[in-house]
C-alpha cells in the first residue's frame, strides 16, 4: 500500500511541550510493510521523525492548506512513487482540501461529499433535521435579506459562524439588528450560516466511529467557559464527566448523531448543549481528534490514543484492542489564553501547582518571552495545564482555582 501523509503540525523535543507528540507516524504506520511518503509545509517537516530511509517521498510546499500547490505536490509524489492507496490528513483544515486532492487525482478514500458531513455546518445539521434529531434553527447568509428575518423570527442574540470553520474563529454572537446590519457587508456571507442562541451547558464527546459507524470509545466532557468566550480572551477548560444517567443519554445522542451522518472509521469532536429543560441540542461535529489538551488527557486516563487508533486503521490494522475504556477516573484541562494586546513580553508567570496537586501537566511562558499573536489552543499562551483527580468536582474546583488565582503579567511591546 503507498499511503501518503500530509502534515502541519510540528513536533517538539525540548522535553517542555507536549503539543502533537501522540501523532507519531513513523509507530503507527508500519514504514516497512508499507510505501509511505510525505506532503509538508515548513513548519510540518518538524513533525516527520521517520527514518529517511523508509520515506518514499517527501515534498515540502508553503501551505498544505492550499489546495492546488497540494494536489501538485501529490502528483509529483505519484509521478516518483506510484499510485496512491491512502491519502491521510489529520488536520481540520487539510480535511475536505485532502478529499478534493483525492477527487482530482482518482485517489480512494473519504470523497468532499462524505466529508461535508463534519465539516460544513448546513450539511450536517441538514441531515440530522431529517433524522428527528434536535438541532439549533439555522440558515444561510448568502442573502443579507434572509439573514435578517432570521434573525428577527428566531430573536436576539443569534450566532453567525463559518460553514467549515473551526476553533471559533470567525464566530459572533450578535446582540440586535444594529449589529448585524452592520457586520453582515464585512463577511463573504457564502461560507457564513446564522443560528438560534442556545441557552444551555456545553459537552464536548471525544471518540472513534469504526467502519460500521458505531462507537467502540467515546469520553463525555464537560466544558468550562467556551470557545466563543476563549476568543475573546477568557479562559477555556473542560472536564470528564463520570457516570451518571446524564452521561448515559450524551453517549446515546453521540451514537445517534454519528449513526445518522454516516461517519465512519475516523476519530470525531461532537459538541451539544444541555439546555436548562435537561435538553440535548446538537451543535457541531468535527471528523477529526478533539483539540487543545484532549487527546493528551484521554491517553493518560484511559491508554487510548486516538491518533493512533485512526493511523492504525490507516494502515489496515484492526483497533479492536487499542480502543478499549476501563475504569472510570477524571481529569481537566484548562487554557489560560494570550493577552489581548500583542505583543507582549512575559513578566510574571507563577506555577500553581503549590496549590493545585492536580495538575499532571503545565506549560507556562518563561519570563522574558514574547508571545505573539496567531495560533490555536495548543499555542504558547499564558498558561496551559492538564488536571488529574478521581473526582470530577474536585478537577473542575480545581480548574476554577487556577483560574481565581493564576499569576500572570506580561507587557505590550
């Protein structure tokens, strides 16, 4: 089999971040059995750690993100190598460009219509409408017309967001039709949908869809904040949630949701509220490993790698024995982001740990370094830590006394 991979990610050996370490291709892809080569940008190539030896192919362009230097890069690759059996992209982004790639060059694998079921945010909550499962109200921006009597028949606040976004960005919450009015001319309103404002708590499910689209792993967490708010410069953390009848009816909403689109034999993040009626609403589904410090979390407490369990399957191995959940044990993670003005030169960054003995992991700028701005939840911001208790209250007290007490000063440069 000749399987390419497409990377962005870098990997770090300073022994201090942990960002994209659970992404080892070179354990999870037999290099031996298999033909293997590599699409990279600059930053990507630090994250290809196989012996040179065993790569087939490795081209590098500016941005794997850019679909015609991709499909370019791919061709050459099958001009050297061969014809390509699996084309692999892990990043969100790289998704449904990656299945474009595979359309223009007759490669097999996940198709742009199969994979507008987790990333295009009509498509997905179109299909579950059909199925009876409870979605927020939505439309499409493309007539700035229609986006305002939405907005007046759904009532204020409401939410416009990306079609294929990601990690909030793009996202508003808009207050009143002033607002919208004046926000709708500065998007490209084709890629933007507007929804309902859901009141309500918001579970993030982490877990695998084998080829049947059933769910042999999947861990219910509780966020604390939210994306929305961490763009706007608030803390973002989550916590496992524990057994409880609650968290039975997630998961069975999670197999509902993953059953009805179809997704399969990819690792997914699905988002829901739980409104204060104790209703599960459907927010989004990503095909894709959960972000920030998630999978890093769900490998400590449970063994399980869902970046290894995806490549595995990549490479024909069954996961039967690698996606296995026992016990019942809870842990956080919380991110302290930037500060808003950048740059900014670091100052002061305590650790908590003295008062916090939970914390497992923590990644906190040194005094003196510049942050910058750009970057998701795994960047460098002002404090990053992972959380581990036996007790589910005690990981979210815990987070909120990071949170009430982090020390942390910077200057705008």
């Amino acid at each position: 089999m000749h399987i390419v991979i497409v990377n962005r990610w870098p990997r770090f050996s300073d022994g201090v971040r942990w960002d994209n370490e659970l992404t080892r291709y070179e354990e999870f892809i037999d290099h031996d059995a298999h033909r293997v080569s590599y699409v990279v940008d600059p930053l990507g190539a630090q994250g290809v750690l196989a012996d040179p030896a065993k790569i087939a192919a490795q081209v590098q362009v500016e941005d794997v993100n850019d679909f015609e230097a991709l499909r370019d890069a791919v061709a050459e690759i099958i001009r050297r190598v061969g014809p390509v059996d699996q084309l692999v992209a892990l990043s969100e982004f790289t998704l449904e460009i990656a299945a474009r790639v595979r359309r223009d060059l007759g490669i097999p694998g996940p198709t742009p219509d199969e994979v507008a079921v987790y990333r295009d945010k009509v498509r997905m909550k179109e299909i579950l409408a059909l199925k009876g499962v409870r979605i927020p109200r939505f439309d499409s921006c493309e007539a700035p017309e229609s986006a305002v009597e939405f907005a007046r028949s759904a009532g204020y606040p409401v939410i416009l967001k990306p079609v294929d976004g990601a990690a909030s960005i793009g996202v508003h919450r808009v207050e009143d039709e002033r607002q919208l009015t004046a926000l709708l001319p500065t998007l490209d309103l084709s890629r933007y949908e507007i929804e309902e404002f859901v009141t309500g708590r918001i579970f993030h499910i982490d877990g695998y869809a084998d080829d049947n689209a059933e769910i042999p792993f999947q861990v219910v967490s509780r966020y604390v904040n939210d994306c929305l708010a961490f763009g706007l410069g608030a803390p973002l953390g989550s916590v496992v949630v524990q057994n409880s009848e609650l968290r039975d009816r997630i998961e069975a909403f999670s197999r509902e949701c993953v059953l009805a689109l179809g997704i399969r034999t990819t690792p997914f993040h699905l988002e829901v509220f739980v409104t204060p009626a104790d209703e599960l609403v459907f927010l989004e589904i990503g095909g894709r490993v959960g972000g920030s410090e998630v999978p890093h979390l769900l490998n400590k407490l449970f063994g399980v790698n869902l970046f290894e369990v995806w490549l595995r399957a990549v490479g024909g191995e069954s996961t039967t024995g690698i996606t296995t959940k026992s016990g019942d044990p809870s842990g956080g993670w919380l991110c302290v982001p930037k500060p808003a003005e950048l740059p900014a030169r670091v100052t002061k960054a305590v650790s908590p740990r003295p008062n916090v003995p939970s914390i497992w992991r923590e990644l906190l700028p040194p005094v003196g370094e510049v942050l910058q701005p750009g970057g998701s939840y795994d960047a460098l911001h002002s404090g990053r830590f992972i959380l581990l208790d036996d007790d589910e209250a005690q990981v979210e007290a815990d987070i909120h006394r990071i949170i009430d007490t982090f020390e942390f000063e910077a200057t705008r440069i």
